[in-house]
C-alpha cells in the first residue's frame, strides 16, 4: 500500500498492477434511482472515486444513470473512477452464465469493462453448505473468470466471502490467476488476523465490509461501544471515523456505505493517527464481543 497522508488519495496496489482507492463507496440496498443519484453527487464531491455493488444488490443500472449525469459535472471520465461488482451465487459453474451475467453488468452499468469483478459467495443457493458439489462450481466458476480475465475484457478478478479454506482450496488447483482482493466482513467484533495474513502472503488485497458492525442491521453494539467512543472523543473524530482507520490502519481496504451527506464525507476524511495503544484496545474487542453479522462463508464446502 503507498504511503499518503490524504486518505482521499490513498491507493491499494493490487496484483493486477492496478492501483485500487484504499476507501470506497458501498451501495448495499441501495435499490431507489433518485436516492442513488444524490448519494454518488455527494460521494464524487467528498472525493470518492471508488463504488462498489453487485448484481444482487439490484442497482447496477442506476448507478450507469448516476455516472453518466455526474461524471462530466464533475469534469471525470469514466477512468477516473473504480467500479466493483459481483457475480452473483445463483450463476455459479452454469456453462456460458459467468460470461452471460459479466455482460448483463456491463449493460447494467454502462461502461466497456470494469474494474473489479467478484465471486459474491462460495456457495451457490443449488446446493446443502456441506454439499462438495459447492466446491467443483467454485473451481468451475473461477476458471471462467480467469478466462475473462485472460481475454481483457475485465481489469481484476478477486472473490468475496472466501476463508482461508475456500483460498487455500482455489490456490491448490493452480488456475493461473491469483484473485486480486477477498472482500469480507471485517470489524473489530469479528476479523481473522490469519486471514488477512494469508492475503498479504498471497498478494491478496483484504477489502471490508461492515465496517462500522452491525450496523445494517440497526445494531449499534459496536459503533457505540465505550472503547470506541472514548478514542473518538480523545481524537476529535467520530466513532465511526475510528473504525474506518482502524481499517486502514491494518492495511485493509473499505468500501463504508452511507446516504447520510455528513457521514459520506466524514468518512473519507480519515487524516488522523491511531496509537498503538488505541489499535491495540480496538483489536482486543473481539475477544469479548466476537459476533458477525452478515452474510457467513464457515462450513460452505
């Protein structure tokens, strides 16, 4: 990761030689027009030049309508900015559906290629979590990514939801490309050092979601615990600020969602230093208060 002050500026270089914002736009349910417009206005003007959804999330199409209004006013082309989408779980393995389900992404978004396409999950709704046919999809699915990959018609390929177990399995059958990020949930409530160790081992970029807890799904446990506050209080940021660098300061990549204007820009705006002490405080809360709240890859096969 470079080095910069400005967390604006901030670039995950990733083993595609391409360079990644370290902090980005999340549109999780995000899923109305006029409220996805408002939210890329006021993201574009606090600075951020990275978005990510997925063809679950049902938004790809109003977020081509947002770009193609907002990018020129804001004097940006299309590769000024970094788009993330994911392929979804239903598509896993099916002959020709991986290729199928990238274009229907790309008419969705209105762009020639993007950025950076996922595997949303390693299961697939077909199949038992226990059932090993999850595991020869997974492969089957990755091999069409690689190929889409190898023909350039997509900039990076990564996953999302994966365990070391489902890397470890995809790094053994050798497919030639090695993801490019693992995007997963990843707070101080629940995060796997020897998961993100693995990914730097591997050149793997770890991304975050859920930055700020369960917040998604109005729980606040977290981004009100008293540890945080009292860092927030003592730095002079908000608590949720707190989280998001706690983040970076892992070298892990965010993607925090928000249509609140305030927050959208509070929370690219991460120009602060944490002690050790705080990381420190921050990263023993796991211990007592381990609890994830999304979606959950252990035990997919």
């Amino acid at each position: 990761m470079a080095s910069a002050v400005d967390s604006k500026s901030m670039k995950f270089i990733l083993n595609t030689g391409h360079a990644m914002p370290a902090v980005g736009l999340g549109t999780y349910r995000m899923r109305d027009q006029a409220e996805v417009l408002e939210v890329v206005d006021h993201a574009l003007s606090a600075g951020y030049r990275m978005f990510d959804t997925a063809a679950v999330y049902r938004n790809e199409s109003f977020l081509k309508e947002a770009f193609r209004i907002l990018l020129p006013r804001y004097d940006l082309d299309r590769d000024d900015i970094f788009i993330t989408t994911k392929l979804s779980p239903s598509e896993h393995g099916r002959p020709g559906a991986i290729e199928k389900a990238y274009s229907a992404s790309l008419q969705n978004l209105g762009t020639d290629y993007i950025d950076m396409y996922l595997v949303h999950f390693p299961g697939t709704p077909k199949y038992s979590i226990d059932d090993k046919k999850n595991t020869e999809l997974r492969h089957a699915t990755w091999e069409s990514m690689v190929e889409l990959y190898d023909r350039g018609i997509v900039n990076g390929i990564g996953v999302s939801n994966f365990t070391n177990y489902h890397l470890e399995l995809l790094m053994e059958r050798n497919h030639g490309v090695v993801p490019a990020i693992n995007q997963v949930e990843w707070h101080p409530f629940y995060y796997q050092m020897e998961l993100l160790d693995y990914c730097k081992a591997n050149d793997i970029v770890l991304q975050a979601y859920c930055s700020l807890g369960g917040k998604s799904v109005s729980n606040n446990e977290l981004l009100l615990h008293p540890s945080v506050t009292k860092i927030a209080v003592t730095l002079g940021v908000t608590n949720a600020q707190v989280l998001l660098k706690w983040a970076l300061e892992h070298n892990v990549a965010i993607i925090p969602k928000s249509t609140n204007p305030v927050h959208i820009k509070q929370n690219i705006t991460l120009n602060f230093d944490m002690s050790p002490e705080d990381m420190r405080v921050l990263d023993n809360l796991s211990n007592k208060n381990s609890v994830k709240y999304a979606w959950d890859p252990r035990g997919v096969v």
